[in-house]
C-alpha cells in the first residue's frame, strides 16, 4: 500500500515539476508577492484534484481519459476536453523536446544530435509500456525533488535577511485557481493512462494527499527564494539561476541535470497520456507509436512555437476552468445522487 502510494505521488510530482516549475518560471508567473494563502489554497485543491481523478480511474479502470472525462464533465464536454487534452499534450511535448534538445548543448550536443538523443531515451521507456514510465518516474523525481529543495533551502539560508513567512496581504489567492487549472489537464491525462493499476482506495489517500504537501511545500518555498531575488529576475530567462549565481560550478552542473530530468519526465508522462487515448483505435506497440508521434512532433520545434503558446495557454486557463470545477464538484454530486 505505502509502496504503491509513494509510486504513484512520483508519478504525480513528475508530471507536474516539469521545466516550468522546476525553473521558477511558472511559480513566478502564477505567485510572487502575497502569495502564501494562495499556494495554501492550491494544495488544499491540488490533493483534492488528484483524489478524485485516481478515485474515478480507479472506480472506471481506466487506460486513457476520455471514460473519466465523461464522468467529470458529462459526455458533450468530454468530447471537447479530448481535443483540449491532445492538442495540449502534443504541444507541451514539442516544447519538451527543444528545451531538451537545446539544454543538451551545454554538455556539447549538436542541437540534432541532443535531440535524437532525447527521443531515443524517451522511446527506450515505451518498450517497458506503461510500467517502464512508472519506474523512471520513481527514479528521477525523488532526486528532483531532493535537488530543488536543498538548493532553495541553502540559498535562503546563507544571509538572505528576514522577510515574514506571510505578509499581511494575501490578494494574489485566485491564483490558486488558476495555477491549478493549468496543470488539471496532464493530471487528467497521465492518471487516467493508470487507473487499471491502481489497487486501493488507500494508496490513493497517499498519494493525493503526499503529492499535495510536498508539491504545496516545495512552491512555498520556491516563491519565498523568488521573492528575494525578485530585482533581478528581469536578467534571467530562468529565476532559478538568479538563485544559483553564487553556486559552485559542481551545484550548477548537477541542477542543469536535474532541470533536463525535469524536461524528461514531463515529455514521457505527455507522450504516456496521448499514446494511452489513441493505442486502442491504432493497435501499435507503444514503442512504435512513440516513434511515429516523435517524428511528427520534432518538425514542429524548429516553429515559433512561444506564439502558439501564448494563444493557447490563456485558452487553456479559461476553459480548464470549467473542468476544475467538475473535478471539485464531483463527489459532492456523486453522493448526492447516491442518496
């Protein structure tokens, strides 16, 4: 049960610590200054979240989203969140795949040549299926997780003067909301792909609550570094360096690795998702699908693709909004209706 629980709160953290989050770059853009309720908030929603789509996966034995979507939201919505959920998983993924591929470049790859590297490492998971997504998941995270914690942890240690654990206005709350929702959709789509693996309703209150207060932990204390960093955030592309520029050498290295397993892991747990909804209409090995979709997908990185994330993201936001609130509002109705 624990084992099993502790499995699945890697799986979780490692879809949603991707190269955003690990970054700074999405805590900053969500957070920042009177953020302490909200990121309580957002722990509070985020273990209810995933609470109710494992509870729902597992209930239906699920192997893709669409019979949880149909649950949540009802059949005329699901059709449209199907469309949501791959469009935002293919383009999360071809993201992944260029910031993987440039972060390689640091180590002396070609921009082609990290890139095949990527894939390669990507589809090597595939041929364990499902289980081998699982597995890497239960490697990298722990370590990402460990990395980005003791790194925020020295840096707000060393001198960085006092600032109060929560300033006296907290109106930056809705975020918790919002930061929610954005993540809702790769929270739909991967635990649904592992709903026939869920065993009990126990390991479920494990993970949803574990994966709740490490991930609600981890973002205060991440936003709490930002904030002291928050003058030179304009000269970083990645918060987290501002962080780390008076690092040792050996601290960067370790952490550029890290943020490359972040990218990893959020690329195999999007693919995982968008294999898992088309496999039973295709009938291919995943192996051999992940192969297709990634020959598909690489084209796309050499596009322009911050503008079609700055359209779609804000679409995202609004219309995930609606699922989060079915989400919430699921085992109040549901038990209602069982009375």
């Amino acid at each position: 049960m624990w084992k099993s629980g502790f499995q699945w709160i890697f799986l979780i953290m490692g879809t949603i610590i991707g190269a955003g989050y690990a970054s700074g770059r999405e805590l900053w853009q969500f957070f920042g200054k009177e953020s302490g309720l909200a990121i309580v908030l957002f722990t509070i929603i985020f273990s209810l979240c995933c609470y109710t789509i494992m509870k729902v996966s597992y209930e239906q034995k699920t192997e893709h989203f669409m019979p949880l979507l149909e649950k949540l939201v009802g059949a005329r919505w699901a059709s449209v969140y199907d469309i949501l959920i791959m469009l935002y998983l293919f383009t999360t993924t071809v993201v992944m795949l260029a910031g993987g591929s440039t972060s390689l470049e640091a180590f002396g790859f070609s921009y082609w040549g990290g890139m095949i590297l990527f894939c390669v490492c990507i589809v090597i998971i595939f041929f364990k299926g499902v289980q081998g997504m699982i597995t890497i998941n239960t490697l990298l995270t722990p370590l990402l997780i460990l990395g980005l914690l003791a790194t925020l942890l020295i840096f707000i240690g060393h001198d960085q003067g006092v600032m109060p654990l929560f300033e006296k206005l907290q109106r930056n709350w809705p975020s918790a909301f919002t930061f929610t929702s954005l993540n809702v959709l790769s929270l739909v789509a991967v635990l649904a792909a592992v709903g026939k693996k869920i065993k009990s309703i126990e390991e479920i209150k494990i993970a949803s609550i574990g994966s709740g207060l490490i991930i609600g932990f981890l973002s205060f204390i991440y936003n709490r570094a930002l904030l002291f960093v928050e003058s030179e955030m304009s000269h970083y592309e990645i918060p987290l360096f501002a962080i780390m520029k008076s690092f040792p050498y050996l601290m960067s290295f370790i952490m550029t690795i890290l943020l490359i397993s972040a990218i990893y892991t959020t690329a195999v747990s999007s693919i995982l998702g968008f294999l898992a909804r088309i496999k039973e209409a295709v009938g291919l090995p995943l192996p051999i699908l992940a192969v297709l979709l990634l020959l598909i997908m690489v084209p796309f990185t050499m596009v322009g693709f911050s503008t079609l994330i700055a359209v779609l993201y804000p679409i995202y936001g609004i219309l995930n909004l609606y699922l989060l609130a079915g989400i919430l509002a699921y085992p109040i109705i549901n038990r209602y209706k069982s009375e």
